[in-house]
C-alpha cells in the first residue's frame, strides 16, 4: 500500500474532536428537553383561562354534571395511592400484578370506555396479562386473561344497584366520577369550599375545587377535584393528607377524550377453551378482596353490624372484630392467597402501637390518610381521623 | 474470527483503489484522520450509484461475515431450539407448568400456548427478549468496532475509501439486521413447533376478543418489528461501548451487565418511577399488540424510548469513533 500524506484539512484537531461530541451532548440535550417539554410549556403557558366562576356555582355544575350522567367518553386513567401502610408487603409484583387488591399501593394505569348508561368497559392491563369489566346492556363479564376465566356477573345491573354495589365490591370501579360524586355529596356544613387556580389536566382545560374538612382531627387536609372546563366532569381527584404534600391517593385522566368508543368495547363473548364462571357481585367482591380485613368488613357490612359514629369527614366506622378471628380466617384459607393475606396481617399488627384510655385499651395502626384502632374488647373503629378522635369514639359505646 | 479471514473484505475494498499490494497489506500507521484519506471524488460522489453500490458492498461483506461467524450462528441456534423446547415441555407437561408460572405472576400467556399454537411466539419472545436475545444483540454490536480494533484489522478496513462515518452505519446496520433476523428466526421457530405441537385457529387476544389466525399472524409481525427496534436500541448502546474499548469481550460484558442492571433496577418498588426511562422496560412493551384496541399510545411511547437510547448512543459512537485515533 503506497503511503499517503493525510490533507491535513480533514485532520481532527482538538478543537474537531471538542466540536464531535457537541453532537451527543446536543442530542442529549434534545432527548432531555422532549422529556420536560410538557411542565415546561405548561408553565410558559401559563394557567389555563377559563371564565370565572365561584366556588358555589362549581359545586352546582358538577353536581348536575353528575346527576345528567356522564357522556360518552374513552380515556386512560391513573391512579397513585401511597396510603403510607407500615410495612405491608409489596402486594404488586414486578411488572404490575392485575389483581385489584393491588390497586392499594403505587400506581395503577386503568382504561376506561364509556358509552352510555350499561355500557361500561375497564381494562387493567398488567404485563402480558389484562382484568377486563366489561358492562354491556343486560350482560355483564369479567375477563382475567391470566386464568382465563370468564366470569359472568349475576343480578341486579340497573345504573342505580350497580352504582351501589360496584364500587365496593370492584375496587377497580373507582373512576374520578364516582369518587367526586362521593366527595361532593358529603361536602356540607362541615366542609371549607374554594377555588384554586386553573390546571391542564389530560390536555384539557380544568377548574379545581377545593374541599377541606373544617374538623381539625381529621387527616384529610383537602381533596382537590379538576373538573373539565367544558362539560363539568370530573377529570381528576387529589386527596391530600394532613402529614404530605404530596396527594395520599390520586386518580385522574392522562387523556381523555368525549367520543362515544367503538360499540365492540361493550360486547363479550366467552373466548374459546376459557373457563366460564357465573358469580354475583359480592361473591367477586369477596374473592377479590384479598386483604382478609376488608373481607371481614364487607362481610360484616353486609350483616348490618356497622356503626357509625360522628359524620362528615370525621365519621368512624365501629365493627366486631377480633384479632383470633384474623388469624384464624387466614389460616383456615388454602393456597397462597390466604398465606400473603396473613403476612399482610402480621405485618401491619406488628407496626400497631398500643393505646390505652378510660375507655380500655387496645393497638392503632395509623397510616397516612387512615387510622385503625382494634381494641381489646373485640371491636373494630376505622375513620380518616387521628388516633386521638378514633380513642374518644370508642369511649362511645 | 482470525485476522485472514478479517483481511480479505478490506483487501477486497482497497483493490477498487487500486492499490492493494497482496493479502498481508504492510501495516501502515493509519492515524486519526484517516476518513481524511478518502479521495475527494468518493465525497462528492455522495449518493452516486457508485457509492450506493459501494455501501451496499460494504455492508453485504459485514452481513456475510457476521452471520458466517460460527458463534453467531451457534446463538441464532440457541435462540431457534428454545421456542422448541417451551413448546415441548407445554405439550407433556402442561398441568404443572402453568400452575408454576401462574403462581408467579406470568402464567397467563403460557397457559394460552395449550390453547393456541400462535401463543407460543409471544410466550417464546416474552421468555428469550429478557437476557438471551440481548445478550446476543450485544454480542454482535459490541463485537463491531472493538472486534476489529483487537483483531487488529481496524485499520485495514480504514485504509479503503469508506469513510469512518460510514463504516459506523454499516456496523450497526450490520448489528439491527442480525438483531431483526434473531426475533424473526425466534418467531418462525416457535409459529413452526406451535402450529405443529398444538391446536391453531382463531386468537384470543387479552383483552378476551377473538381475532382470525390471519390477523393473528399479522399481529406476530407487529411483535417482530416491535422488539427488534428495541434490539436496536440496544445495538446502538453496544456499538458506542464498542469504541470506547480495543477488547471486544469488554463491550460485550459491559453491555450484557448494564441490562441485567437495568433490570434489577426495575423491579426494585421504590424506583419504580424511573422504570419508564429504563431501556429494558420497554421491551416487553409488545403485548400491547395482544390487546383489543392495540396500545398504540404506549407502543408508540416505547418506540419513542427506543428512538431516544438510538439517537444518544449512536451520536456517541459517532463522536467517539470518528475522532479517535487507531492505533491497532
């Protein structure tokens, strides 16, 4: 090979190489400004301008907004909870377990298609896996794609038993609708009501009402609702906790959009080679409920057992329970559901801390948003209350 | 992969110059600026038939080396028997399997391969897009530039007139068709032993809808173009680890353990909120394709990912490779 006198034109200099690796930088700085493009021009944008409207006026559009029924709409909705449970076991695995117990703790991505009154589709999509609820005129079905079983929904599933029932039995029922309706519904004397600023909430311009208990012992501080600048639907959520600032539990749209979805999302035809099931609503509820406390509550509830003290925000629920009787469920389940559900128990009695007053004594679990006492006397009280308040209602009898 | 065999392309590419002396070319000291070398013509030839041509050559002597190489074709082996045995462990075994995996987490789609013949190419590429298809991704990419460098026939294949910037394109040209021909291969390999071992017809997607063995086979296309855009991302990180080192092993290590770090960093809860920044959490962003509507939107948030780790990485190599100097 002859040898060749390099030009030195084309020579990389230092200055050269320096000039090469503006390159990487410079798409590096690319990527890193297509990631923070959204905050950032939201924030040159400014808040969203909407016509003015007063706390009040809010409150009654979406109230009516609620009571006219939702439109026909699709979205994705995401829901963060970090209730602050001590030491409770990850109950979602890696990559996103689709049970619905799982929907406690970080965060959960839910699709939602809704077509009208009885038409109803949510998909919880885990990793190669997907809980599908799928409501469609008189039918209703549960698709759990990992077991392949089709669960066909018996009973009442008119608008109004299914709104009763649905949310406690399915926790993935919880869309920002029903949980505003919920908030709003309660918000009464004991509740201030104001208005902060505009927000882009799901690429829509959005109010946001503010609701805080008055009551000082409650643990909620507010509970923010954005609703949609235009019709008035509730696009997301907020529940603040006295102790964070940032939301206890959140759920809200990342898009959405008020089309009427595609009518094959209502329909379900059992696949082939899926196993068929035919179960009533509060049998699901139970069987999904793999918390044994929440299943002993339901069960309970549903015997009427429940009292209530106090109402509003500071309302505590009073019910019979006893630490043998957690213990004893669990261990007289099969299987490994019923093993976790034990470890969840153990896990979070061993964080309760005792308590004692006139009124006996007993352990009090408390996490952020939520206090659990269990006294000694066998009785359950569970509120969004402190500690103190939950003591003084169980001096109550 | 002997220094001989390297020789003969890069011989091959210096006669068009004219100036190839032989097969054993005397090492020339090639320094940094040997894109500096290309004559002017083959610079403002730029998209001329001729270079198109050359480029085409270049790339198909790189293709033809890579998949000749008796290790890479040892792993395109590996990739293909593993569908094979899923499938046939499946096919004994099914009842305990599925329980296991099920108790798992996972067992869902492994259960569906019984029903389904078709299922056995997304259980297959669920299994291997994890650690062995990576790892052979990487092998091949992290192999290209450090490879030559160690071998010492970098700079033989300096000294034709390709350019730096082009060798870089064809290595990792080379890199992407072998990742893509890797998850066809597994793809075909397990539509093979699925259609054969289980029963075949109408699909049923996640979402519990039913869709027609054609859309099916559709679908499994989708899958294959989806994780071999994540395997080239992945190319693009091992090729730019590819010309920090002169030692092709390094670049392959470093590679197959920065995923496996990845990876453990994804399953740890408490920073799961850095999961959608990580590569590896993306490719198993396919079962979107399995859903009814398909997941565009995260699909396409993936593909996104994937186009960012492509861009960062490949100006990196770009940087790095044109501007160092070639000692070996």
């Amino acid at each position: 090979m002859s040898e060749r006198t390099p030009r030195p034109t084309r020579q990389p200099t230092r200055r050269g190489r320096a000039v090469r690796w503006g390159v990487p930088i410079a798409v590096t700085a690319l990527v890193a400004g297509a990631i923070g493009a959204g905050p950032v021009i939201a924030a040159v944008q400014g808040d969203p301008a909407l016509p003015e409207r007063t706390a009040e006026q809010l409150l009654a559009d979406a109230l009516r907004a609620a009571e006219t029924g939702p439109r026909p709409m699709s979205g994705t909705l995401l829901q963060t909870a970090s209730f602050g449970l001590p030491g409770l076991p990850q109950a979602a695995g890696p990559g996103g377990s689709t049970s619905p117990a799982a929907l406690l703790a970080g965060s959960h991505e839910l699709k939602v298609w809704y077509g009208g009154e009885n038409k109803v589709r949510l998909a919880l999509a885990g990793r190669m896996s997907e809980t599908d609820l799928i409501v469609g005129g008189d039918q209703a079905w549960l698709w759990e794609s990992a077991d392949n079983t089709a669960t066909r929904i018996k009973g009442d599933l008119s608008p109004e038993a299914h709104a009763a029932q649905a949310p406690k039995a399915l926790p993935t029922a919880t869309t920002p609708q029903q949980l505003a309706q919920e908030v709003l519904e309660r918000a009464e004397e004991g509740t201030a009501i104001g208005v902060t600023a505009n927000e882009k909430v799901a690429g829509r311009d959005a109010y946001q009402l503010t609701l805080a208990p008055k009551d000082a012992s409650s643990l909620v501080k507010e509970v923010k609702v954005a609703l949609d600048g235009e019709t008035f639907v509730p696009l997301r959520v907020q529940v603040y906790a006295k102790s964070a600032a940032e939301p206890a539990f959140e759920v809200g749209f990342t898009s959405v959009a008020f089309t009427p979805p595609a009518p094959e999302n209502f329909t379900f035809t059992p696949p082939p080679g899926a196993t068929v099931k035919e179960q009533s609503l509060t049998e699901i509820g139970r069987e999904l409920g793999a918390d044994p406390q929440q299943r002993r509550e339901r069960g309970e509830e549903l015997k009427g057992d429940v009292k209530t003290v106090g109402e509003g925000w500071t309302t505590v629920a009073v019910l019979p329970f006893s630490v043998e009787d957690l213990t004893a469920e669990s261990a007289g389940g099969d299987g490994s559901e019923s093993e976790s559900a034990a470890a969840t128990a153990e896990a979070l009695l061993e964080s309760a801390t005792p308590i004692s007053g006139p009124w006996g004594s007993g352990k009090v679990i408390r996490t952020k948003l939520v206090s659990v006492l269990l006294t000694d006397d066998g009785r359950l009280l569970v509120g969004a209350v402190t500690p103190e308040k939950l003591a003084e209602a169980a001096g109550r009898k | 992969m002997s220094t001989v065999e390297r020789v003969r392309p890069a011989a091959e590419d210096a006669r068009t110059e004219g100036s190839a002396s032989g097969a054993a070319p005397e090492p020339a000291p090639v320094s940094a600026g040997a894109s500096g070398t290309e004559p002017g013509a083959a610079v403002s030839a730029g998209r001329a038939p001729g270079a198109v041509r050359s480029w085409l050559r270049l790339f198909g002597s790189e293709a033809g080396l890579t998949f000749r190489r008796p290790r890479n074709i040892a792993m395109l082996a590996v990739l293909a028997v593993i569908p094979v045995v899923i499938g046939v462990v499946m096919r004994l075994f099914a009842e305990p399997i599925s329980a296991e995996a099920q108790a798992e987490g996972g067992g869902g789609i492994f259960t569906q391969i019984t029903g389904n013949g078709l299922f056995l190419t997304f259980a297959a590429l669920s299994v291997l897009v994890q650690l062995l298809l990576p790892v052979a991704v990487a092998v091949v990419a992290g192999d290209a530039v450090a490879g030559e460098a160690g071998g010492g026939t970098l700079r033989y294949l300096l000294t034709a007139p390709a350019g730096r910037t082009r060798l870089l394109a064809v290595k990792y040209g080379n890199a992407v068709v072998f990742g893509l021909a890797a998850v066809s291969l597994i793809a075909v390999s397990a539509l093979v032993t699925g259609l054969v071992l289980f029963p075949a017809g109408p699909i049923t997607l996640l979402s519990g809808t039913t869709i027609p063995f054609a859309e099916g086979l559709l679908r499994i296309g989708l899958v294959v173009l989806y994780v071999s855009a994540g395997m080239a991302a992945l190319a693009a990180v091992a090729l730019a680890l590819s010309t920090l080192t002169e030692v092709a092993i390094g670049a392959i290590a470093a590679t197959v353990v920065t995923v496996i770090v990845v990876q453990v960093i994804g399953v740890i809860p408490q920073l799961s909120w850095l999961q959608p920044y990580l590569l590896t959490h993306w490719w198993n962003g396919f079962d979107g394709v399995l859903r009814d509507p398909i997941a565009t939107a995260e699909m396409g948030r993936g593909l996104l990912v994937f186009a960012a780790y492509t861009a960062i990485s490949g100006s990196v190599a770009w940087a790095r490779f044109t501007g160092k100097d070639i000692t070996s």
